[in-house]
C-alpha cells in the first residue's frame, strides 16, 4: 500500500516503523521517526522565510542526511524542491533559474562559488538565498494539510545527466513517482529486512525512486559520500547490503576488478541492478554467482526506471533483457523514419508511456519529446521479443554508421570490456573517407595491467570485423562526468589526444 504523495509516505513510514534504520550515509544514521522530525523542521523554516506552496525552491547542497529533509521537508509544506545538479559549470544556473521560475535557492558554504554568486547578482535575479543555518531553527509541528501537495501536482525537478547536450529538466509528479512502487518492490523482492545501496547523488532520480519504494515496505537505504571503489567496497560489507542499485557499469565494475575483491565478502547480497550490455553484465553474474543480476530500463524523462525483469526470470531475461515495463506502464517500439509501431524483433526507437512517465514541463520544451497520443519519444534503439521483454540497444545518437552498417556502440563497448586487462570503455565514432565513421576507442586499464593500443588492436583482429576495430584509441585514467554518467560529449572533445593505429 502506498501513500498518493511522498511526502505521505514518510509520514506512513514514520508511523509503522518509527525506529526503523531509515537512511545511513556514510556513518551518520537517521530512524524514520528522526527523518520525518528532520523535515517537519524545514517545512516550518521555509514557511517563516515566506516560501508558500507551489513555489520553487531549488537545492544546491552535498549529499546527507539533512539534504533529504530538504526535500522532503519542502514537499511537507507544499512548495516544489529543484534537485541541482553540483556539477554543472556556473554559468548554467542563472538559466536555469529564470527558465523554472525559482522563488529561492537553498545552497551549502561554498557551493556556489565566487563567479556563480557575481552571474546571480549581474541578472538580478529575484531569488531568495537561503543557507542551512537559517533553516536550522524550525519547529516540529504539523503543517496545515492544505498546504500539501496532491498526487497529480509537481513532486520533484529533476534533470536529464546532459551527456550528449545541455541538461532539460524533468517535472515528476507524486504520482510519477509512487505508480512505479509496487513493480520494482516485487521484482527486487524489497522487504522490511532488506539494505538498499543506491550508488548514485542524491540530486538524481536513480537516488529519490528507489528510496521512496524502500520505505514503502520500511527497508533501509544506504550510500556514499566517498565514491572510491575500496570505500564503496568496505561500505557494502560493514552495512551487510542486500540490494544494490548502482545502476552504472562505472559504478560497479571497479569494485569487483579491485584487488581486494572476495564474493565471499557479500554473502549478503541477493540482488544487483545495472544497465548494461548483457556480454558484461553475465560476466558481473558469474562474479555474484549468489545474487540475482537483474537489467532496468529508464531515465529521469522516464520519472526512473520502469521497466525490469523480476529476479526470479531466468538468467537470460534477468541478464539479456529489461524485462517487460512496469503495471500501469506501455512499451512499444516504431520505425524512426515513418513512426509505425514493429513486430516482435523489429529494431526501431523505444517509446513509453504510463502513470510514471512524467508529462512535459510547462516551462520546458519537452513538448517534442512526446507523439501525439502520449506516447515518450525515448531516442533509445531496441526492440521486444515475442514474450514482451524489451531489448535495449543504445541511444539513437551512438549507433555508428560503417561502411553502410549500422552499429551500437553499446555492443563494441562490452566487446572491450571481455578483454581481462580493460576496466572501461567508451566508443565514439570519427569521420573515415573509406567507410564514412570509424571506431575511436576511449580505455581505461585495470590497476597494473600494461597494454598498448597495438596489443588491443592485435587481440581483437580475430574477434571483430575490421572495419569495426579502432581507428583512434585515447587511453583514460579520470572520466568525465555529469551526475553519474560518462559524458561523451566532453570525450569528442579530446581529439588532440588521439594515438592513431
């Protein structure tokens, strides 16, 4: 059973389960009944500062416990929490202030820096900025449920990761939020015992869905500050994790190519969610043999993730497939060039829609990312099988053209990675007189291992078309990234760094 706001939930969660572990991040711990004390406090400073509902407030603020009350807290007294994005440079938010409306800015010391306080005060814009400390002295009493929000009203805005160009914003309602509980609690089998690891910032919707199904069934999230491999290691062993959702290979795959790794040291991991090729994520199976492997299909245009296989599938589903789309949720996918909905194995572009697909912002221009009946235009290439799981193939704008073929770089992608000395690979493609595009491979090694783009070239001349082994090769030791995932937009940029071959 779920609340119809999450603001509702936390009251719900608060009440079954008052002292119940209900997000750790890092060594700092909160029951329940704190968290809802916590945001109950923010929801009364925010009305002292004259924030009414329906009004914007934008967070600009590091990860913690006290970040959720913030959100939460501003849900609690019905105005709108803006999750910012720490990463954008400073020049983006003054846009992005006056595109939303934004009444005030909550932000941490030195989170907005020096350049971005002088644009804020260049645009005059009329923004109220309000630091912790003068939120810290609220009071706990319950708010006037008028003020509330209601199930089709604005919960949360998010933003798109802006790999591939600027970020857009994403307006998800509670009700986009709470239509995709019930799917992903079944699937994962989220119980009341159960220690959700989120692997993501808090600002993304990969952090806010998944803890808002935990405490649903009054499970308990876990994260971390310190994203060095070791550090999330040593994070899933002391908090016994059993659900982990880092989501992104990048993620994930350091912790289990460390040299400390043992599968021994999480017997108390059951189930794992990832997006992935199926090449890689069958052999992060192989690693887990205990732990059920399981593909999610979404993203924040999506309200999340709504589409996964259960975790009683068999491994090929789990592993080669997203599974079939939520309740309440429709997947189909169209011809790119006439928009006529396929057969089962026809590839074509992935389309959603359902309780959980957020509409269009009404200050957005998301407008053209939705047909005319509704449904979400994704920019994804896949298709769905004859049992109605959806395959997912990769962005639209990452298939490369060669010598008349069209390929993913998803599919080159887990290519590189079964070799045993690469940790990650990224594939753009580059202009080629011959074949049109080209391969241009980015790698980063594993820890130790010494290998030359020679050595890649030779190990792979038996195991992929020629025409489809790099061309360029940029060896990489830091990736860049906006939110969570590997921005190849930033990577197009590194052409004075190529090593031809």
């Amino acid at each position: 059973m779920t609340e119809s706001t999450i603001d509702g939930m936390l009251e719900r969660a608060a009440t079954l389960w008052p002292q119940k572990e209900a997000l750790v991040v890092d060594k700092h711990r909160v029951c329940y009944a704190e968290l809802l004390a916590a945001s109950r406090k923010v929801a009364s400073a925010l009305a002292a500062l004259n924030i009414k509902p329906r009004d914007r407030v934008g967070i600009l603020a590091n990860d913690s416990i006290e970040y959720m009350s913030l959100v939460f807290g501003a849900n609690l007294m019905g105005a709108v929490p803006v999750l910012l994005n720490r990463s954008w440079p400073d020049e983006y938010y003054p846009d992005c202030f006056k595109a939303l409306g934004m009444n005030a800015l909550i932000v941490s010391d030195g989170m907005l820096h020096d350049r971005g306080m002088e644009i804020l005060q260049a645009e005059k814009l009329p923004l109220a900025l309000i630091s912790l400390t003068d939120i810290a002295g609220g009071s706990n009493g319950r708010l006037p449920a008028a003020a509330r929000g209601k199930a089709d009203q604005t919960a949360a805005i998010l933003f798109t990761a802006g790999t591939t160009g600027a970020p857009k914003p994403c307006c998800l309602s509670h009700e986009n939020l709470t239509a995709k509980i019930a799917s992903f609690v079944k699937r994962v089998e989220l119980n009341e015992q159960s220690r959700l690891w989120i692997g993501v910032p808090m600002y993304q919707v990969g952090f806010l869905a998944p803890l808002i199904a935990a405490m649903n069934v009054g499970a308990t999230v876990i994260m971390s500050t310190i994203t060095d491999p070791e550090s999330m290691r040593m994070t899933l062993i002391r908090e016994e994790v059993t659900h982990a959702y880092p989501i992104y290979l990048h993620h994930w795959l350091p912790i289990i190519y460390g040299p400390n790794f043992k599968v021994s040291d999480f017997r108390s991991l059951s189930h794992l969610s990832l997006i992935g090729p199926a090449r890689t994520l069958r052999r992060i199976q192989r690693a887990l043999p205990q732990c059920a492997v399981q593909s999610i299909y979404g993203g924040p245009e999506g309200g999340g993730g709504y589409c996964m296989p259960r975790s009683d599938d068999p491994m090929a589903v789990r592993i080669e497939s997203c599974g079939r789309p939520f309740d309440g949720h429709e997947v189909r996918i169209v011809s790119p060039d006439d928009g006529r909905e396929l057969e089962p194995q026809q590839i074509g572009e992935i389309q959603a829609r359902g309780k959980g697909i957020p509409q269009p912002c009404d200050f957005g221009s998301r407008e053209t990312d939705f047909t005319a009946d509704g449904w979400m235009r994704t920019g994804d290439i896949g298709m769905l099988t004859e049992a109605g799981n959806l395959v997912y193939l990769g962005r639209e704008s990452e298939m490369l053209k060669i010598g008349g073929e069209v390929v993913p770089a998803s599919r080159l992608e887990a290519l590189f990675l079964d070799h045993p000395d690469i940790a990650m690979a990224q594939i753009l493609p580059m202009a080629d007189e011959a074949l049109g595009e080209a391969v241009w491979a980015f790698i980063e090694l594993r820890p130790g291992a010494d290998l030359s783009a020679g050595q890649i070239i030779e190990y792979y001349q038996t195991r992929m078309p020629e025409t489809q082994l790099p061309r360029a090769i940029t060896f990489m030791e830091d990736w860049p990234v906006s939110a969570s995932k590997i921005q190849k937009i930033v990577l197009k940029d590194l052409q004075k760094d190529w090593r031809a071959v």
